[in-house]
C-alpha cells in the first residue's frame, strides 16, 4: 500500500540533512538537477553550548534551528547525535525478519542497561542489496550467519528531537545513522577496504567498508577538542586564541611534512620535532613564537592519543576478520587539520585522504570536510 502511495505520489527531489554537532549545526541542501544529486546549499551556525552535554538545551537549540530553516522546504532528514545511540554490529544465523526483531531486542539487552520498552530498536542486516553489496550475497558468509548492526535509542530522545524540530517550524522525516550518511557520501563505491572517520569536535564516527559494504561502525569518544581543550588548559587561554595556536602548529606540522616530501628523504622522529620546533619557532608573531615550538612536540603526543583510539578499532576489526583497511577516509573538522592529518597518517602508516564526495556541487558552493554527514543526510532518498 505504502509502495502504490508512493509511486502515484509526485516524488520529491530536494531534501535537506541537518546535523547537530556538539560544536555546530550543519545543513545541507540536495537536489536532482538534469537527472543527477547536486549540493545546492550549504549552511552552518554554531551549537548552542554543551547541546548533547547531558541534558539538551532545548530553548536555545529550537532558536538555533529557526535560524537555520529554510522556510520553503520543511522536512529534514537527520541524526541523533552525541553518544545517544548504541550500535553495534552482531554476527548472527540466518533469521526471518521476525526472528530477528526478537534477536535484536534480546543482544541489546547484553549492552544496554536502558529497560527495551523505552527503547527504539532496529537492525540491519549488513549484506542488504539497499546498502550497497557491489557483490550479491556472500555464500559463504550464508553459510557462517550474517552481520547484523543493532541500533537502540531511548524513545525519550526521539520525541524530544521530534519536538524540538517542529517548534523550529520544521517536520522530521528521518532520523538516520551518521555511519549510513558516511557511507551514502564515500563507500558505496569503495573497493577493498577502508575506513571512513568523520572526527567532529567530541565524538568521531568510524566506518569499515569492505568492497561497498558496511562491516563495522564504532563512535570514538574523541574528537577535535581534545587539542584546543590541551591548548587552553595548558596556556590559560581562550578558545578563539586556542584555535588560533592550534592553526598556527598544524601550518607547522603542514610545512614540515611538505619540505620532507620536497626532499625526499626520511626523517627521524626526533629530527622531524626539531624541524616543527624551528618551523614554528621561525612564524611571524614573536610572542607566540616559544610557546608553539614546544606546543607542536606537545600536541603531536595529544594526536597520538587520538590515534590510539583509530588504531584501536583497526586492530579489533582486523582480529575479527582478519581483514586490513587499505586507507582511512577522512571528515569532520579534523579535515581543516591537515598537518595532523598527515601526522596521523605517519603513525598508523596507512594512507589517510580527505574525503571528496561524489556528487555534484552547485557553481557557488564548494565542499568542506565538516558537511559529509549532512550531505549524507540529504542523499538518503535519493540514492539506495
Ligand atoms: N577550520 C576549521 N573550521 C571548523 N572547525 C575546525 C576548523 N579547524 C578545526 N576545527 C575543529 O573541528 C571541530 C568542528 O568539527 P565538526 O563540525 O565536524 O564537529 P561537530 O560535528 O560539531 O562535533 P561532533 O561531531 O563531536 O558532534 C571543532 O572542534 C573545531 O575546533
Ligand atoms: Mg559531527
């Protein structure tokens, strides 16, 4: 009934995805133009503070999202963010749907304390044609069970965003998974494996695609604040004044990197700190002049705890399946970081890319790395 409606229905071809991050909140406007997806708008605000700290604030939150909205095209797809959602990906037999929604609320309980009738509990099965196999189902992998990825949300949290978004005068169509909206935006075309890690400000999103297939997500604890929260404790600093010294060591970390490749020659890690000191040392203000030289060897061990945690999820993945990414993908503002970014690419000595998106992008607006997710958002009706 639902698939009739829905064919004699004029279907729609312009959606937004909106992503509330716990730093800001992103937009993204998709539309068909001449028969494909185009990027046709692009807008950011900041988040109002602590936004998923505990209790959402509500007030400020709807007010925000009223200067957002796009007063012609209410509905919005997005996503629950904050560590709000439990995923996690189970290998389990080959089920009926039904034996699998009882499946799925029964391995929940394992690792959420959260009773299940406050619950929203979905699954996925993994291997699904609707989420990309580039190959048609795995026989052996029949055989052996299937990747199941549970999903549980509090019915509290989903109300509440329903609310919240119809007092900013908008209509929630769909709440999706930011690992799909990742996935729609990089990995459907993926061949081998890689991840993809969207680094935000206190939460990253880990996805593991294996020839266009989702096989694993995890969210990551860290994010982008980690360094600024280092370089206003550590200095007494303000953010504004945080975020300028942390550009300031990534032009450093960015130099460096690009002598050496200029070179073409290795370096030794002590070597490579000396050179990012002087780097550093040698920026025009000369009053931060000292503080960042040692600030790039101090930060440098601040990303390698970041690192830890990536490195962390590859291994389980690899013990698993015994299977390696090839290369990580990356989005989120960490992208505007690129002397990290090679910095982490170093040390988990696999290639690490800002991600380009395929799709279309209208004449006027360009891509950045902190709307993937919303992008994503906005793709979920438009392609499988
Ligand atoms: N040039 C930049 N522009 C925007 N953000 C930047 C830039 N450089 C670094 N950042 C950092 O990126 C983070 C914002 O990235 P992003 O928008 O992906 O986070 P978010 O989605 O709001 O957070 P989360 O995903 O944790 O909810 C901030 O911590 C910010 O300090
Ligand atoms: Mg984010």
């Amino acid at each position: 009934m639902r698939n009739f409606l829905k064919n004699l229905l004029p279907k729609k071809n312009h959606f937004i995805g909106v992503d509330i991050g716990a730093y800001q909140i992103k937009a993204a406007e998709v539309k068909i133009v001449d028969g494909f997806p185009e990027v046709v708008n692009l807008k950011s605000i900041p988040s109002p503070k602590n936004v998923w700290n505990g209790q959402i604030d509500e007030e400020n939150l709807v007010q925000a999202l009223k200067d957002m909205a796009n007063p012609v095209l209410k509905e919005v797809i997005t996503c629950i963010g904050g560590e709000k959602v439990v995923s996690r990906v189970v290998r389990l037999p080959y089920l009926s749907d039904k034996e699998l929604e009882s499946a799925a609320k029964f391995e929940i309980q394992k690792f959420v304390p959260t009773p299940v009738d406050q619950l929203i509990i979905r699954y996925v099965r993994l291997s699904d044609a609707a989420f990309g196999a580039l190959e048609a189902a795995d026989k052996k992998g029949e055989q052996e069970g299937q990747d199941v990825l549970l999903l549980a949300v509090p019915l509290t949290t989903v109300y509440q965003y329903h609310s919240i978004f119809s007092r900013a005068g908008m209509v929630v169509t769909a709440a999706d998974l930011q690992a799909f909206a990742l996935w729609r935006v990089f990995g459907r075309n993926v061949r081998g494996t890689a991840a993809i890690v969207d680094f935000g400000a206190k939460t990253s999103h880990f996805v593991l695609v294996k020839d266009g297939v989702i096989k694993f997500v995890r969210l990551l604890p860290v994010g982008c604040e980690v360094l600024t929260d280092f370089i206003m404790n550590t200095y007494d600093v303000d953010y504004q004044e945080a975020m300028r010294i942390l550009e300031e060591v990534d032009t450093a970390l960015r130099s460096d990197y690009s002598q050496e490749s200029r070179q073409g020659k290795e370096e030794s890690p002590e070597d490579l700190t000396l050179q990012m000191e002087e780097a550093a040392a040698s920026l025009e203000n000369d009053y931060y002049a000292q503080p960042t030289g040692r600030t790039v060897k101090q930060l440098r061990d601040v990303i390698s705890e970041i690192t830890k945690e990536l490195r962390r999820s590859l291994s389980f993945y690899f013990t698993q399946e015994n299977i390696a990414a090839e290369k990580i993908i990356l989005s989120g503002g960490m992208g505007h970081l690129k002397g990290f970014v090679k910095e982490m690419q170093s040390s988990l000595e696999i290639p690490v890319e800002i991600g380009v998106p395929e799709i279309e992008f209208a004449a006027d607006k360009a891509y950045d790395p902190v709307y993937a997710i919303s992008i994503g958002l906005a793709l979920r009706e438009l392609i499988i």
